[in-house]
C-alpha cells in the first residue's frame, strides 16, 4: 500500500488524455518525458505532483532539477504575488534585487579564496552561459573554448558546438563555430576504467588537443561539475583541480556550468565545493527559480573589472535579467533553500536513496551502476553487465510505464536514469519511490525472463 502515490484508474486518465488532445497543436520536440507520459498536471505539493484525474505521483524529475522548493510552496507563491502587485519590469535597483545579489554573494564567498561575488542576471541557461563565455572572451581578449563530451550547456549558437551531443545534428555548420573544441570526459562507468585512470587520461586528452588543435588563443574551459544531462556523470575526484590548473597554464579562465549541480542540490550549496575547486565565472539556473526562469553568473572583481566591452553599459545586460518578478522569485527560493535547510536534507536523504538503490543492484542483473551525490542520482540499465551494453530503448520504455501507472515519475525512459526530485523530498516520499521502482523492475524482471543479480 502507498501512501503518497495515488492512482485511481488507467494511465492516462480520461481528463489527461482530453487535454494532451486539445494541446495536438503544440508543435513537436517538447521534453520526452511529457510525450511518453501523456499526462496533463494539475498541481503539486511538494514531491508530489496531481494529474488532472486526481492521480497523484511521486516526482524524480522535478521538472529536470528545476523544482527545487518543491511543487506549490507557498513562499513563493507570495513573494510572486506581492511583487506582481508592485512592480514586475525594468532595470532599476530594487529591494528584491538588492537582497539576492547580497544573498548570493554571501553564499558564494564561501568557496575557495572568496573572490565569487559579482552577479549578473539573465532568463535562460543558454543565454547565461554564452554571457559566460562572452566575459571570459573580453576578460582575456582570447576567444577559443573546449568543452566536454556529454557536456550539456543549452541549445542556442553559442554554445550548441560546445554540446558535446548529438544536438547538433543536421545543423550543418551554423551549430559549430570557429574555435569551439569537445575534449573527452572522465566517464568512467561507461569507459571500463578505474576512475582515476579515466581522470588522467582525460587530462592528457585535454592537454593534446590543446596543443594540436587550437591556435593557442583559448579564453575558457566549460565544464559542469557533475554531468546532469549525460547522466549525472560524477568525474573522478581531483579532475576539476586538474582543468582549472590546464586553464591557468593556458591563461584561460574555468567556467563550471552549476545549472543543475548549484543551490543545494548536491547536498552543498554548489558542486564545486565538494572538490575543493573555485571558478573564474559560474553559472546558474534551474533551481534558483524553482519554476520562474531566473540564470545568470558570478565571477569575480578581478574579471569583470578588465572585462571591456561586456563590462560596458548595457553590453551583459537582457530584458528579464534581474526583473523585479525575476528577483522576488529567487530571494524567496533562496531564502527558503537556507532557511529549511534543504541543502543539508538533499545530503541526508540522498545517501539513503544511494543506500536503497544500491540495494537494488544486488538485486537486479540489469543495474550495471549506481552512483549520486546529494539528490543528483543516477541507475545504469544494461543489457548486459560485463560490456556495460546499455538496455534497450524498449524495455526502458516497459520499466518507465511500469513506474508511472504506479505513481512514479522517473526518468527510466532512457538506460542512464536520472533521480532528482525536489530538494524538500522526505525520506518516506523517497523510499515509497524507491519501492515502486523495485516492484516495476521485478515486474519487468518476470516478463522478461531477466535473471535476478
Ligand atoms: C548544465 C546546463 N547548462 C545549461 C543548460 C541550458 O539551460 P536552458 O535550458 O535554461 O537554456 C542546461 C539545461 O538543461 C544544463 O543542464
């Protein structure tokens, strides 16, 4: 018996399928885990989310890491309303953007020598980080970056060549400037390797491609502290150290994309913490909102000092960067965030979900890994554990719908399944999880003559 997963009836349920219906003139291309589930949501609460047939499910997803306070919190529900009644646009100072900038730079502060404290304010993932790269190139007046494969940095110019993904297929050359490079990432689990061998050899592979392929005019290297998209890819310990030390060798700055990894999700504040690294610019997004699209950047006095020209009067500056709507929405996330200590709860209940789904490994021949830091989480579906061979789309498929007409929602639709629920989850609502995914993978296990691990 659940408790906090309720479903009544069919999956979808007749009101889902009637609005998914009327939503026929969506154009293509939205989020996979929308179409698969075909499921239309009315509201959530917390880690839970209600479709529109009163069927209630429990969230792995949060909106892929952007549900961060959680679903219907009412902090910000009024920190929105009481700035929509005020003022939602321009660009003057406001109380809202005052505090978070205040906010952040006493979060960021924190990290390292303390010099991340500059903030500026954007809309999107995308657009935050091409600014990113804009600054590091009017910082060192160079203008090559590398990224990493399985990077994900947003689907906009600038930065799709620096995906190191298939998102650029079919694009033609407009998807990969001049001077963008991918180098190898650490993956260990998906390379064979002894982490610590993959993070030398990276650093080799990074090391060549320096020399051999740019011109010897690089402003960047662009790399998330914990890969979310590719899988939430953990690169052995000391390889962040490595990058930023190839960067300095290089004069080049460290950008470390914290979209997902940032504002508690990892059980600290942001991921670069747990390796003991600093960036030159950081990136955030996500989380920071908790729906409302707030991203931007923190670096230091030093880069945006001797930044010409995006230091320049309107040069870094957007529409929505730093909206009053914007800032009311993320001082109430952030506040929140500290204020129930979310980031320390993502630490405690994420180990014992890693815990848990360990436990299902020895269980199931199927899982080939199980890896996570806080609430960023991952399972490995293969076919097969001595290659590594990945399940098939299919039978991932099978196990996705097995959780969904169970009260799961959980990114099983693909081998490399992501687990990252809301910040507030509880233990319960976690483990109650963890339990429809064991009674989906035993169901899949029995239909597909699967052996037991
Ligand atoms: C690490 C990282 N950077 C950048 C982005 C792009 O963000 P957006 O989709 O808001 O443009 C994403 C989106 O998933 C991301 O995961």
């Amino acid at each position: 018996m659940t408790q906090f997963a309720q479903v009544k009836g069919p999956i979808p349920g007749p009101r889902s399928r009637a609005l998914v219906e009327r939503e026929a003139l969506l154009a293509p291309g939205i989020q996979s885990i929308s179409s698969l589930a075909g499921i239309a949501v009315d509201h959530g609460k917390g880690a839970v989310l209600v479709d529109v047939d009163g069927n209630q499910f429990i969230d792995f997803v949060a909106g892929i890491c952007v549900s961060s306070i959680g679903h219907g919190h009412p902090a910000l529900r009024d920190a929105l309303a009481a700035q929509a009644g005020k003022l939602s646009a321009g660009s003057f100072a406001t109380e809202a953007r005052a505090q978070l900038l205040e906010r952040i730079a006493g979060l960021t502060s924190k990290i390292g020598t303390g010099s991340l404290r500059r903030t500026q304010f954007y809309s999107g993932g995308a657009e935050a980080v091409e600014s990113a790269l804009r600054l590091a190139r009017a910082h060192t007046k160079k203008y090559e970056v590398i990224a990493f494969y399985g990077g994900f940095h947003g689907k906009t110019g600038g930065v799709l060549g620096l995906m190191g993904s298939t998102f650029k297929q079919g694009l033609g050359p407009t998807a990969q400037m001049a001077g963008q490079y991918l180098a190898p990432f650490p993956d260990s689990y998906k390379l064979g390797k002894d982490p610590a061998v993959a993070g030398a050899e990276a650093i080799e592979s990074l090391r060549r491609l320096i020399e051999l392929q740019t011109t010897g005019s690089l402003a960047a290297i662009l790399v998330e502290p914990i890969q979310g998209t590719n899988g939430n890819v953990i690169p052995p310990a000391g390889f962040l150290k490595a990058v930023k030390e190839v960067a300095r060798e290089h004069g080049a700055l460290l950008i470390l994309d914290e979209m997902i990894t940032g504002w508690g999700r990892t059980g600290k504040m942001f991921g670069q913490e747990h390796e003991g690294v600093e960036a030159d610019i950081m990136t955030f997004g996500k989380g920071v909102g908790n729906g409302f699209p707030v991203t931007g950047l923190v670096t230091t006095d030093a880069i945006v000092n001797s930044a010409d020209p995006w230091s320049r009067p309107s040069f870094s500056s957007s529409s929505y960067g730093g909206s009053p709507l914007a800032m009311a929405a993320a001082n109430a996330v952030t506040r929140t965030i500290l204020d129930e200590k979310m980031a320390d709860n993502a630490a405690r209940v994420g180990e014992v979900m890693l815990g848990a789904l360990q436990k299902l490994k020895t269980k199931y021949s199927f899982i080939g890994d199980v890896r996570g830091k806080g609430l960023l989480l991952a399972l490995e579906l293969v076919a097969d554990r001595q290659t590594r061979t990945p399940l098939d789309k299919k039978s991932c498929e099978t196990i996705f719908r097995g959780c969904l007409e169970r009260g799961l929602l959980t990114m099983a639709y693909a081998p490399r399944v992501r687990i990252n629920p809301p910040l507030c989850i509880t233990q319960e609502q976690a483990l109650e999880g963890i339990q429809i995914l064991d009674e989906a993978f035993a169901e899949f296990s029995r239909k597909n003559d699967r052996s037991q691990a």
